[in-house]
C-alpha cells in the first residue's frame, strides 16, 4: 500500500502541536458549494463540463469571486472575468435554496475528531472563506446538544480580507484569535488552494482526502494526507505530532 505521507513530517515542526485550525466545507461539512456551482452554470456553460476534479482544482476554498471566475477561465467561458460577477450571484442564489432544503450533511469522522482535539484541551478555529459556513455549522447539532459553530473557539468564517486561499491570512487571523503561534497550529484542508495557504502560514497542514484526491494536497505541501480524519493518530497528537495510525 501506497504511503500517503510527504517523505517526512518535518521534524522541525514536530512535537509542537498544541492548537488546531479547520475548513469548514469538505472537512467538517459535506455543503452543497459543488453542487450550486455546477448548477448554475446554465447559461454560462454546459454544467456536466463542471466535474469534481475541476472544482478541487479551480474552485474549492477560494472566495466566492475568485472562484467564479476560475471557473470560466477554466472552462474556456469568453469574458470570464466580466461574467464572473453574475455567475457569483447565480451560485449564491442556487446555494441559498440548496442550504434552505437541508442539504448540509456534517462528516460523522470530523465530528468525532473535532470532539477529539476539545479534549486534550486544545483550542480550535473554524477557517473557511465561504460566508454561509457560520450558518451550516449552527444547523449541525452534536451530541452535546450544543451546535457546531459554538464548540470553536474562534471563528473567522467568511471575513474579508484582502486575499483568500491559497494566501494565508485566514489561516494566520485564526492563529492570532487562538492566540496561538502558527507554528503550533496544524491546519485540516481539503483544497490544495488550502493547503498552500497552511504552508505559506508556517503551519502543519493536515490533507482530507474524501475524495481519493490525495496526490493533489501532497503535491501542494501537505505533511499528512488521510481519506478520515479517524485514520489520525490521537495519542500522537495528544504529545503534538501528526501522525497516521499506524493500525
Ligand atoms: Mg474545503
């Protein structure tokens, strides 16, 4: 079996977890975002040319503009850049009646790992650039009856900042409201725009491959990639490694 690590964590920035950083929509929330900006391609595009890889490649994590308009540059859309504001409104719109039909399922693996990080008393951050990730996370509820947004925390979901992923300043505002160094802070991402921004930030990132993309996030810097955030070592990381299970 093929070994999803880059050829060693860095043991520069071993041992020295204490804080962690998370996406929101492919990491904690299985969000309608892929579906919506397929969608509404009518009218700008043929939407089965939106496939999945393009989305991981193009459009995930990216704020909403930027990721419009990768979107018709990838798809070869003439004016893409002038389009893009349109195109925006119409994912918007599509992504709104998808969030209003319920389509927001948590991961049951980040659910359990989230909880996990809570008790070795770590401080975390929800980091997503989308501004309906605040609303997504307070539908979910966990077992504590308490919703997901509430057990981070800090949350920098959908601020506006000068740059988006893969520019680390989200990752690095999250830092900073953990009060926490970058340095300590591991970072689960399942963009490579993500992961990039995690590196940029002098952060260990922590690839979530759900969709069999790990070559992607290891080609983009990731020190660990695992399919479920089950498959990380918990008694690792209680002594500040990230590591995959070795079961
Ligand atoms: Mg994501």
């Amino acid at each position: 079996m093929t070994s999803l690590e880059s050829p060693g964590v860095d043991a520069a920035r071993s041992g020295r977890l204490t804080a962690g950083i998370f996406d929101v929509d492919g990491v904690l929330l299985a969000s309608p975002h892929e579906q919506a900006w397929r969608e509404a391609l009518v009218g700008f595009a043929e939407p089965r040319l939106f496939t999945t890889a393009m989305y991981q490649a193009h459009v995930a994590g990216k704020p909403r503009l930027s990721g419009a308009r990768a979107a018709l540059e990838a798809l070869g859309v003439p004016d893409a850049d002038q389009r893009s504001i349109h195109y925006a409104e119409c994912k918007q719109e599509r992504l709104e009646e998808l969030i209003k039909a319920g389509n927001i399922v948590a991961f049951p693996d980040a659910l359990r790992f989230v909880q996990a990080v809570m008790t070795l008393g770590w401080p975390i951050a929800a980091a997503s650039s989308s501004k309906n990730a605040n609303r997504m996370m307070q539908s979910i509820r966990l077992a504590s009856g308490q919703n997901l947004l509430d057990a981070f925390s800090a949350n920098v979901c959908g601020r506006d900042l000068a740059h988006g992923k893969p520019n680390p300043d989200i990752f690095l505002l999250a830092a900073q409201e953990l009060r926490v160094a970058p340095a300590h802070c591991f970072v689960a991402e399942d963009a490579p725009a993500g992961i990039e921004a995690a590196r940029a930030g002098g952060m260990t990132a922590l690839g979530v491959a759900r969709l069999h993309d790990a070559e992607p996030l290891l080609a983009s810097g990731a020190d660990l990639v695992v399919a479920s955030l089950d498959q990380v070592a918990l008694d690792s990381l209680a002594g500040g490694d990230l590591r995959r299970q070795s079961t």
